[in-house]
C-alpha cells in the first residue's frame, strides 16, 4: 500500500509540474496581452471547462501534461480577425523569449522549493562529502596512542605538531610523518586542548609512518541549514544539479545501447535513462521505505531535467521556439544593415518535416525507456 501511495503522489507532483509549466506560458502570455484561447490540465476527453473572460480553462481526463493554447504562436497558427492585432508572432522578440522560456523557469522554481525545504528539514545531500578532523573512536588492537594521551571521540583535531589539520586527510598527512612525543590540538566543547601523544611508527604498505589508532567521523550524508543560509545553499545545490544534468543529457546517446541491452535481460545500470515511469517506480520504492529525502530529490531533479531539456534548440521543444524567435530577430538585423526590409516571421511548413522527425525520434525513444523501466527497472539499491 506504501508503494502504491508513494506512485500515485510522485504521478501527482509530475501533474502538477507540467500543469505549472503551462501555467507559467498563460501568465506571461497574458501579462504582455497576448490571446490565450485555452488552458487544459491533462490530455483526452474533456472531464469539465469554464470560461473566464476570453480563456477557456479546464481539465482532461488523461493525467499527462496539458497545454497551453495562445493564438499565433507559429503562423500556422488561424486566426480571427479579433485575433489577428495580438497574435504572439506580432510581439518584440524579448517578449516572446519570456513566454516561452518561462514554462521551464517554472520548473526550476519548483525544484528550488523542493530543494529549500529539504535544507531546512530533511538536509540537502551531501554532494562533495569531506571526513572532517573529528574524532570517532580511538580504539586500536593493541596500544592505542590518542587514548593514551586522553583525546575523546567527538574531539575535533585542530593541528598535529604545529601544523593546522582542517581536514582528517591533513591529520593523517600531519601524524604519518610524525615520531614520538608529539603535540596534538583538539577543540572539545568550545576549549581548546593540546595533548601530547607518543605517535608509534608502523610498517604498512612497506614503508613506515606514524600512527596515533584514531578514526574518524563518516562524512554527513545530508546537511541541514538554518532558514536564512538556506537560501544560498539551495542556489548552489540547485546550480550544482543543473551543471549534472547538462553533463546527463550530453552522455544521453552513447547511454542508450544499454537501455536496450537491459530490455533483453541485461544488468540495468543505475546511470541508464529512466523515463517517467522509472521514475514513479523509484518514488514508490522511496516511500515504501519511508526514505522521504529520496523522493523530493527525486521529483526535484527531475523538474530539473524538464527545465533543460525544454530548453533544448530542437521543435517542437520550447527551446526551438526561442531558437526560431532569435534567428528571425538575428537575420531581420542583418537586413537592416543591408537597407532591407524585415522578412516576417518564419514559413513554419518548411520546418515541419524536421519537426516531425524529431517528435518521432522522442517518441521511440520514450517507448525504449518506458519498457525497460517495465520489465528491467532500476531499484533503489
């Protein structure tokens, strides 16, 4: 039941995701006053809709997306005499860059929430884990110097003979290099104490270092922040998860052979594609676990990856509409410079069969991952 519910409320915040992204294109469209005609949640059959002055607003019965329909997007696009004076082709090239970058701006609004409330609660993980000098156990299977010399576990080591230690690899450094009675700062409850341990030298790996016989802390898988540094935090974690996803859809291609070796029973690497039924999967396994962090970081990257991808210069994504907007701006300026006169928007029709190879190429791919995350998924480990 767990696993069901975790399903059914990642299937729901993917909803709302694509919902808020079409919501992001009515609410710049109609703040520049572009004609919006419609605004739908979901695909199929029409459960319900209303009309709110010159929108219709309502709901499929299909939860997969929905749409957001604003009157001359592309001149393709038939229009109505009433229509005609605000078609979104007539506005400033700017304005129709915000409109449409704005739907994946949504999304990275959305993951920075997620995100935001995972550094205040949950903890952000912990992406770049460093051991800090902090002591967690002195215990050695004979003479344990760092006991002997009265250093506790919780103490955080400082400085080793004079040299400062800020992180447990410079501890290490400092006593492997270290003989014999030497000085050891550590900082326990507020003060500051300087020890003397009697570092022993041991043969290892056939050469001899020094050795104290302390460990130290695992790095914190997740780090909590206070509400104000919060706020820096989640822009680095999130300009942090953007950067990797990038680095994801560059290595996207050379990926996909495994997907379909998966599909034939292969091993699934956890770094294959999953699409959003892998996802959902993931989800549910999160919940079913009670692992909450696993689920927001979850639905969080993956809005992310939503962003950058509709951002991509390919139609029909929104980033090929922006790459249309920028080459009409670009080649009606070289015009200029040539006292000519400004084409006009682009003929859409010689960009269709393009269009159409690409929409069939996300299709099949989108089929491939969806039956490998059927019949071979990735599980949480």
């Amino acid at each position: 039941m767990a696993y069901v519910i975790g399903v059914t409320l990642f299937v729901a915040g993917l909803c709302l995701s694509l919902a808020l992204h079409e919501a992001g294109h009515l609410l710049t469209a109609r703040a520049f006053g572009m004609r919006v005609r419609r605004y739908f949640v979901g695909r199929g059959p029409t459960v319900f809709s209303f009309r709110r002055g010159e929108t219709e607003y309502g709901l499929k019965a299909l939860p997969i997306g929905g749409f957001c329909d604003i009157a001359g997007m592309t001149t393709l696009d038939e229009l109505t005499p009433e229509e005609r004076p605000r078609a979104m082709w007539r506005y400033p090239a700017w304005k129709r860059t915000v409109v449409m970058a704005s739907g994946a701006v949504t999304h990275v609004l959305l993951a920075m929430a997620i995100l935001y409330g995972m550094a205040v609660s949950t903890g952000l993980p912990n992406m770049n884990p460093v051991a800090e000098p902090v002591v967690a156990s002195t215990t050695c299977p004979s003479t344990c110097p760092a006991a002997d010399a009265g250093v506790l576990p919780g103490d955080r080591i400082t400085a080793v003979g004079g040299t400062a230690t800020p992180l447990w690899s410079d501890v290490l450094t400092a006593v492997q290099a270290a003989s014999g009675p030497t000085a050891v700062t550590v900082l326990r409850g507020g003060a500051t104490l300087i020890l003397t341990v009697d570092v022993a030298r041991v043969t290892r790996d056939g050469a001899e270092v020094g050795m104290i016989g302390a460990t130290a802390q695992a790095p914190a898988a997740y780090l909590t922040y206070g509400p104000v540094e919060a706020a820096g935090a989640t822009l680095a974690f999130t300009g942090d998860l953007v950067g990797r996803t990038v680095d994801q859809l560059l290595a996207f291609p050379q990926r996909l052979p495994a997907v379909v070796a998966a599909i034939g029973g292969a091993e699934r690497g956890a770094d294959t594609p999953i699409s959003m039924v892998g996802a959902s999967r993931l989800g549910g396994e999160a919940v079913e676990r009670g692992l909450w962090e696993i689920f927001l970081m979850l639905l969080a990257s993956l809005n992310l990856f939503m962003a950058v991808f509709n951002l991509l210069p390919l139609l029909p994504l929104d980033g090929g509409h922006i790459m249309v907007i920028w080459f009409e701006r670009i080649r009606d300026g070289l015009r200029r410079l040539r006292r000519l006169p400004a084409a006009g928007p682009i003929d859409f029709t010689r960009l269709y069969p393009v269009t159409m190879a690409l929409v069939l190429i996300g299709g099949a791919v989108m089929l491939l991952t969806i039956t490998a995350d059927v019949v071979n998924p990735i599980r949480l480990s």
